[in-house]
C-alpha cells in the first residue's frame, strides 16, 4: 500500500484553502466577542476532510467517465494523475474519498449535540455538496457546478464556522462570507478553461462549455470585480470593519489573473494560462487571510 500516493492523491496543496475558511469565520466570530480553541481546531479537521473527500470523489469520479485520460494537467488542474497512470487503483480512491467523509461526519455530530439542531440544515447541505458535486452538480449546466463548489468550500464553511464559534446568527457576518464563495467559484471556473473538451466528453456542463472561453473570461472578470466591491460596500456600510479592506490589497492578483481569462494564446499554448491561474489562486488564498486578520485586528481593537 503506497501510503505516499494515498496522501498526495488527496492534493494536500490545495487543502490549505479550508483552513482559511475557518480562520475567517473564527475571525468574525472573534470580532463579534466569541472565540473557542477546540471548536476552532475541530472545524478546521473536519473541513479539511471534507475537502480532502471531496478531491478524491473528484479524482474518481473523473477517472470512471474518461474525464481524466483526457485533461491536460497544469500543476492547479486537470486531477492528480494517480489514476490515469495506475499509481493507485479507482477502488482504493473511492475508498480515501468517503472514508475521508465519514471520519468528518462525527465533528458534525458533536457540533449537532453541543451546539443545536440548527446546524443540521447547514451539514445536510454540505454533505449534498460533497457527495453529489462531481456526479450531479457538474452536469446540471446554468453555472450550477461553479456555484455549488462556491457554497460548498466557501461561503457555508465560513458562516457555518462562525455559527459555532458565536453559537448565533448573524446577517454581517453571512454578509461577509459571501466573497468567499464568489472567489471559490472563481477559482474553479478559471481552472476549468483547459479541462473544457475533456469535460465536455464526459457530459459536463460548465461555464466555459457553455459559453465558450470568451463569454466564461466575462463571468469571471464580472466576479472578481463584485468580489471587491462588495468588501468594500460592506466596510462603507459598517457591515463589516474597516480592517477587513485588507482584503482589496489583492486587486494587482486580480488584475493578472483577469489578462489571464481573456488571453486567447493560451488557448493553444496551456502554459500562457499558468501564471493567470497561480495569480487566481493567490488572490483566492490571500484575499480571505487578509480579511480574518483584519477581523482579527479589529476585534483586538474593540476589546
């Protein structure tokens, strides 16, 4: 058993993205008065699993319809390559990917029990998310893949986060978590432009299929944009504190990323669309880890 191939087949390089979820949702909930080390360290374990099961399913899922045999591989898309080359089998990836799952769902549980039953809803809809994106999401069309996949590891990670940490609801903080699931949308689309005729073989309907390269490059200029104005519309309207436009200092990553969409070279020379993606992906990361220390800054100011 390659233990190895087991955990890269995982892309632990991209699972640093859940933990910024719950630093900003902690965040939030800090500035808010509230703040729990376990319940901070048990939201981040399991969202980590949950992503990680959602690579593998992914990975898998691929795999099965002939996605993978197809994709060019970039180093942030086109899967991991553990299966296409027979470095691990598709019974042992399905086997990460839920057993991955199931060691999350007694977190969910234990948050159920101390927490309440509101939560329920929330992990229902999380787990839906896990589970079916890959084999039903993506086939929906009408931006359904992009949005669920911004919902999924954005915008409910950091809200559901911060329900727990503040064990309350709160309208600025579901305000504030709305960038994330715009910039997680973002960062699928953006890496779903070379994956667009491998896709599209295995019945796929995303946005770069359904509008073509061009019109996916509009969708996605008009999200980064909207990302930025709606930081910025919440801090001027006091939904959010002022520490959290540090946020906005990501805009040069933005910027290049957006060049990236609209270059038409990299439609037949993939490597002119890596630094676009790298610049999507740091302008994903740093965005939201600037926004929780912003939250973080402010609430030690408020103290």
């Amino acid at each position: 058993m390659d233990l190895k191939s087991m955990f890269l087949e995982t892309r632990p390089q991209f699972l640093i993205l859940s933990p910024i979820l719950v630093f900003l949702g902690m965040g939030m909930a800090f500035y808010d008065g509230s703040f729990c080390w376990p319940y901070f360290l048990l939201c981040m374990i399991g969202l980590v699993l949950l992503h990680a099961s959602v690579n593998t399913l992914n990975d898998y899922s691929d795999y099965k319809t002939g996605i993978d045999l197809k994709a060019s591989r970039t180093p942030f898309s086109g899967g991991s390559g553990f299966l296409p080359s027979g470095a691990l089998s598709s019974k042992t990836v399905f086997r990460i990917g839920m057993g991955a799952f199931l060691l999350a769902a007694p977190i969910g549980v234990f948050f159920i029990a101390v927490r309440g039953w509101h939560l329920l809803p929330l992990f229902l809809v999380g787990a839906l998310f896990v589970l079916l994106y890959t084999s039903h999401f993506t086939r929906v069309g009408a931006g359904i893949a992009e949005i669920s996949a911004g919902l999924g590891l954005g915008t409910l990670p950091v809200f559901g986060t911060y329900i727990i940490m503040a064990n309350d609801f709160s309208w600025s903080a579901l305000y504030a978590s709305v960038p994330s699931g715009f910039l997680v949308l973002n960062l699928l689309l953006l890496n779903e432009f070379p994956d667009a005729d491998a896709d599209r073989t295995g019945g796929r309907r995303t946005i770069p299929i359904l509008l073509g390269r061009r019109g996916a490059a509009w969708v996605y200029s008009t999200v980064v944009i909207t990302t930025y104005l709606w930081i910025l519309a919440g801090a001027l309207l006091q939904l959010m504190p002022y520490w959290s436009l540090l946020g906005l200092l990501t805009l040069p990553f933005g910027i290049k990323a957006i060049k990236g969409a609209f270059d038409e070279r990299a439609r037949h020379a993939l490597p002119l669309l890596i630094p676009a993606q790298g610049a999507n992906v740091a302008m994903v990361l740093l965005t939201q880890l600037l926004m929780g220390v912003g939250y973080l800054v402010a609430g030690v100011g408020t103290s």
